[in-house]
C-alpha cells in the first residue's frame, strides 16, 4: 500500500525555521519525483518545491527559493523540506505528494501529482 506520511508543523515566529518530514511507504523514492505542496485558505493549492526521480534534481517555486530546502533520504524512505526565514505569507497546510512519471523533471503541478498525505499545517505568527 502506498503512503504518504507528513509530520513537523507548527506554529512558529517570523524569521523561525520549521522542518518537514514525509515519510513513504511502499515507494521506492528513486522511482518517483516528489513535491510539497501548500494550500492557505481560500487559495488554490500550490507547488513549492519537488525533486526529480532518478536524477534528484530539485524545483523551488520563486516565493521560496533561497530559504526552503528539500531533500531525501532513500535510506529512511523519507523526503524533507527544511523551511528557514519563515513569514506569515508561508502559512498553510503542506502536503507531500507522489507521482511515477516518465519525464525527466518533476513539475510543480499539483494536478500532475497520484499520491497525497494529509497534510500539516504551518502557522508563522507573533
């Protein structure tokens, strides 16, 4: 069964860091591209960042570029995503997501993507 698991919300201050995990069962990373996702209230879901199957390379949405980092550990079966300088705009629920795809790249298309966890949410706040 394919699984997707997100962990590490929260509520943090401006200016704090946060780390999600999201760990995969029943995957073998390397043959899947993986991405974050977030969605705020009354706002379409966006993409944030992804990593590419077999040549891992990474995509960051423009908002984040610079300040958040994904990652993955094919050991653990895990995929991150290391969120520094938060701001109140980076509120939302995250969600990791999964997706077998012949294309090299991945893409930061939510509607490209099979498999969703349920997702965490961020709060950044005074």
């Amino acid at each position: 069964q394919l699984q997707l698991v997100e962990s590490g919300g929260g509520l943090v201050q401006p200016g704090g860091s946060l780390r999600l995990s999201c760990a995969a069962s029943g995957f073998t990373l390397a043959d899947y591209h993986f991405g974050w996702f977030r969605q705020a209230p009354g706002k379409a879901r966006e993409g944030v960042s992804c990593i590419s199957s077999s040549v891992g390379t990474t995509i960051y949405a423009h908002s984040v570029k610079g300040r958040f980092t994904l990652s993955r550990d094919n050991a653990k079966n895990t995929v991150y995503l290391q969120m520094n300088d938060l701001q109140p705009d980076d509120t939302a629920v995250y969600y990791c997501a999964a997706l077998k795809s012949s294309y090299r790249l991945c893409m930061l298309l939510p509607s490209e993507y099979d498999y969703w966890g349920q997702g965490t949410q961020v709060t950044v706040s005074s």
